[in-house]
C-alpha cells in the first residue's frame, strides 16, 4: 500500500521580489515499510519536501500538488491545524543538530513524558498511572539502546553528546508509534561511529516495526548502502529516482553519474571527477533544464525543461541520459511523460 | 638527510581552570605530542571530540602558546623567531567560514588583509597579488567588490582560503573546515587543494572525521585520544589494520557505512 503518495508538489515562496518555486512537480511515493532516501545539495529544497509533509511550512509558503495524500487521506483538504494534528499522530520528524532541538531547560526526562501520547490508560488505578508513564519512558529509552536510562533522563540537553540526543530525538519520535519517520540529516555533524549507530537504528526501527523512514541527507556514499529506494534532487526538483542499487550502479542522469563516480573508490591520490560550478540560485535559474550549464553532455535540445521519463521502476528528467541504450531512450520517450 | 617542515616536539597544554576561591583543577589538553611534516605532505588529525586535536590546531596557527615543549618550521624554533613571520608561514582556515568574514567589507578588502598587516607593499603591487591569489582558488576578479552575502557557500570558502594563501604561507591548518560542505563542493575543493598542494608545495594538517576525504587527501593519519596520540601511521596502513581499539572502532563503523550493514 502507498503509505505517502504526493504527485507534482510545488512549493512557492512569496517575497517582495515575486514569487521564488523552490520545489518543482516533486512527485514521491513511499510504500508501506519502506527505507527511502532523498538526496541533495543544500538548497535544492529537500528539507522543504520534508516539513511540507508534516505541515510545518508557515503561511509564507505556497504549497500546491496534484495529489498529497498520507495513508489514503487528502492532506490538501485539511486546514493547517488539521493537518499538524493529523501528521503528528501519524508520522514524526528528526533534525540535524540535535541538542539544538531539545529544551535546553528540562531534563530530557520530562521531555521524553510529553512526547508520550496523553490519553490516560483508563483501566489502570489513577495512582499507578504517573509511574507507568514513567516507565514507558524507559523502556523507549532501552528501545533506542540507552541502558542507563536513569542517569539519561537526570540530565539536561548539554550534558549530552550529539549522538545520545539524536536517540533521544528518535525515542521521542517513536514515542507516538508513528507510521513514518522523516530524518532531516540526522548524522550530518557525526562522526562514523555514532553514525553508524543512528543508522543501525533507523534500519532497525525500519525492520522490526515496518516504520517507514524518508531519510534525507546530502551523501550519496552512505544513502546508497542503507536505503531501499532513492530520489536525487537538484535545484527543487527531483532529477532520478528509482532502486538505489540500480541508481548507484548505472545512473542515468549526468547529475547522479557525477555523484556515483564520486563515491567509487580509488586508491590513487588523483583529481576527481567533478562537475563543474556551484548550483545555481533560485532567484537566477538558467532556462531550460537546470543541469544545463554545468552538464558535460548539454546539447541544444537542453534549453527545453526535459519532463520526469519514466523507465520500468526508475524515473528521470534528462534530455540525453547516461547507460541507456537507444531504443531504450525511444520507447520511454514516447511513453509515459509528465 | 633533509629537515622537514615542520617538526612539533613534545608539546603539551594544560588549561587552568578556578573552581571556587581557593581551588582549580588542571586539565592536560595534550600530553606530549610530536610529529614531523614534510613538504607537500598532508596529516590527517582524527580523534574523538575532547582528545585535543582543535587545541593542537590552535597551538600551531599561534593562537595560543604551548605549556611547554617547541614547534620548529625549517629546524629553527618558532618561539624565538618573532610572530610576524610565523603568522605568515602557518595559517588556519576557520571551521565555519561564513561566519568568519566581516559581512559590511568587501571581499577584497578582507582578502587583503593579512597581507596589508604582514608586509610592506605598494598598492598596485598589491592589487596583482589579489588577483593572483584569486584565480589560483578559483575565484573571479570581479568578486573582489562582492559582499560575502553574495557569494555561495564555497565560494566563501575559497575567499578564506585566499586570505590565508596571499602571504604565501608553508603550512594550512584546517579546523574541520570541509566536513559541513556538500559533496560535489567538497569534490572541487578536495581538486583544488591536491592543484595547489602540487603546484605550491604547501603541507596541509587537516583535522576533522570526514574519512573518505581524508583516505583521499592524506598522506599520513594521526590519531588522538584524551591529548595523547594513540597511533601515527601512513592512511592505507590506518585504514586496513587499525591497531588501536577505538581506530578499530572508527574504521569498522566507517566501513560499514560505507558498505552497508554486514548481515
């Protein structure tokens, strides 16, 4: 089943200078259970794909698709409140920079007890329900592999590392027995081996409870080995998505080929591979397809917007795709386009 | 046989902190720590947060001075030798550099700054130095007028890379500069770096935990534990039998990550 189902998102943001489309014709669909990673530059507007989901976009921005559903509900009918409400009992959100997210004035403890859902157990004596509250507030610390859940939950925010507040993040997130997880780069200030721990986490969380989990980092070389499905964004708008195994081993876009050669391992010191350039503003995109001035295989068809091809189980927005071969190329051009 | 570059001996830190009226305690940030560099050679510094490696890039770049113990740049020791000139031979490039450039002075002008305070040249000269200096990072002429605001992230980057390139210094220290930049940036800096390291022949001291740059980057890896160095090898001995038990650590989780989950 289609857990998450949005079809050309647009997200606009609306400045003094006109109107700035930040993500453009964003199409996603995670299944039920499914490791899905969204990968990008900064800027290229995947955190916004991801507050967008859970509604925390403030009325400054513009939120439009043709279809934006959760678990068979329409999120574009509910008003914004219902939206929150009905995102946050279904699905939770974690952030890079953990510790900046926790209240640096209430003991992790307390924090944990609010994440808790707040409907009493009515069939347990009022008196016993404050220390079962508490106790479930250990056992989720336990869950994201805290043992001394004691001394965790004594402690204020800065006494911690970032890694132990990430897990407090993910046990606050879990708290609700969401259905999806968003993970905003949750390991991008890390070193590997709390990394790896958050990562084991996740794919845990992922396995053991069929949790969903949209994983957007800035790192092809780690999204490749820990997600099921990927989508590449490139200035708001997602250039290929499909298999990560396949998407890694045989990128059709020039832009996921530059990112894929990148992380192939050479053991000589040599110069790498690179793309040419910085990623262009918002305000200033080059017409056509937005790759266009920094794409090695730019031709004179590029200075049309190429639309999302689709491709078996893969999709991509070029114009001269890598690895495919002619009738190949021809069959999903004259396929299915949007 | 030839001096290297730079030779740090046995430097140690201690911070003093006071507790109260009458007490302090001492905390031995490093404890006796000593490598050579050599010319166009690149030390990864990698260690957990609190062993000491962010003081140890103070020390050099002469932020602070070192408890005891000398740091010598072509054999002669840089404590006697008066702080202009060893500021002009090593020099760090800040963690973050967005918040490291004045955001009301022209690029240029912050580009130029170093080189106004350190040495006597006239205007004009001057202005050739800067260009100079900016097409070898990659930057344009005309982003000498630009204000940082204006510029991408990498670009700033580039522009304090220039600043601390324009008076032709021996030694860059980088304080985790590279690891909150995106990939393909990190790429083209990562290019940029290896041109000038071969071009230039400067030494680079890179601390940070982005491993795959440094498995890149780096010629020799030191790893730091609670201010002592637990193991100082070249990188492809590091990252294919880690003898430590927290390098073990660090590698195996990094392989991991790099490989996928192992069930």
């Amino acid at each position: 089943m289609n857990l998450l189902d949005i079809r050309n998102l647009t997200i606009e943001l609306e400045t003094p200078q006109g109107i700035i489309t930040a993500v453009e014709r964003f199409s996603l669909v995670v299944q039920d259970g499914e490791f899905r990673g969204i990968v990008g530059e900064s800027g290229s507007g995947k955190s916004l794909v991801g507050r967008a989901i859970m509604g925390l976009l403030s009325n400054k921005w513009r939120v439009r698709a043709d279809r934006f559903f959760f678990a068979g509900e329409d999120l574009q009918q509910m008003d914004v409140d219902e939206h929150r409400r009905f995102m946050g009992r279904e699905a939770a959100m974690i952030f890079q920079q953990p510790s900046s997210y926790l209240d640096p004035i209430a003991k992790i403890g307390e924090q944990i007890l609010e994440a808790l859902p707040q409907t009493p157990r009515l069939n347990l004596a009022f008196w016993r329900r404050n220390s079962d509250r508490l106790e479930k507030v250990s056992a989720l610390l336990h869950k994201v592999g805290i043992r001394d859940h004691k001394r965790i939950m004594a402690s204020y925010p800065h006494e911690l590392s970032e890694g132990l507040c990430q897990k407090i993040m993910i046990a606050m997130a879990i708290a609700n027995e969401p259905r999806l997880l968003i993970a905003d780069e949750p390991t991008s200030t890390m070193e590997a081996t709390t990394k790896i721990q958050i990562y084991k986490l996740m794919a845990k969380m992922n396995q053991l409870r069929k949790l969903s989990v949209v994983h957007i980092c800035n790192e092809l070389e780690t999204a490749a080995n820990w997600t099921d499905r990927v989508t590449i964004m490139y200035c708001g708008q997602s250039v290929e998505a499909g298999p990560t195994q396949q998407v890694v081993e045989q990128p059709l876009h020039p832009y996921t080929h530059a990112l894929a050669t990148l992380i192939k391992r050479d053991p000589q010191r040599q110069m790498l591979n690179v793309m040419p350039g910085t990623m262009p503003t918002l305000q200033h995109l080059p017409t056509g397809c937005r790759l266009g001035p920094r794409c090695p295989r730019a031709h004179k068809d590029c200075i049309e917007m190429p639309r999302s091809r689709y491709l078996r189980n893969r999709s991509y927005r070029c114009h001269a795709p890598f690895n495919l071969e002619e009738k190949h190329a021809n069959a999903a051009a004259s396929g299915q386009t949007h | 046989m030839q001096t290297p570059l730079l030779q740090v001996k046995h430097i140690s830190k201690t911070y003093h902190n006071s507790k109260g009226w009458f007490r302090h305690e001492t905390v031995e940030a490093i404890k006796s720590v000593s490598f050579d560099l050599k010319r166009a050679h690149t030390l990864a510094v990698i260690g957990e947060a609190g062993s000491g490696k962010s003081t140890l890039a103070r020390i050099l770049a002469g932020e602070m001075s070192p408890s005891s113990g000398d740091i010598l740049l072509h054999g002669q020791n840089l404590n006697d030798t008066n702080q202009r000139q060893r500021c002009m031979d090593i020099r760090m490039i800040p963690q973050r550099p967005s918040l490291s450039l004045n955001p009301r002075l022209r690029v240029g002008m912050q580009i130029l700054a170093p080189l106004v305070q350190h040495r006597s040249l006239t205007p004009s000269l001057r202005q050739q130095k800067l260009y100079a200096t900016m097409r070898d990072v990659g930057l344009l002429e005309e982003h000498a007028d630009y204000y940082p605001n204006m510029l991408s992230a990498s670009q700033r980057l580039r522009v304090t890379l220039a600043r601390a390139m324009i008076v032709d210094p021996e030694v860059l220290v980088f304080d985790q500069t590279l690891s909150a930049m995106d990939i393909t940036m990190r790429a083209q800096l990562i290019n940029l770096l290896t041109m000038l390291q071969q071009s230039r022949g400067m030494a680079y001291i890179m601390i940070g935990h982005q491993l795959s740059m440094i498995r890149h980057l780096a010629d020799d890896v030191m790893v730091m534990q609670q201010g002592e160095v637990i193991e100082f090898r070249p990188t492809d001995e590091i990252f294919e039998s880690p003898a430590s038990e927290y390098t073990q650590r660090l590698i195996y989780a990094y392989n991991e990550l790099v490989q996928g989950p192992s069930s």
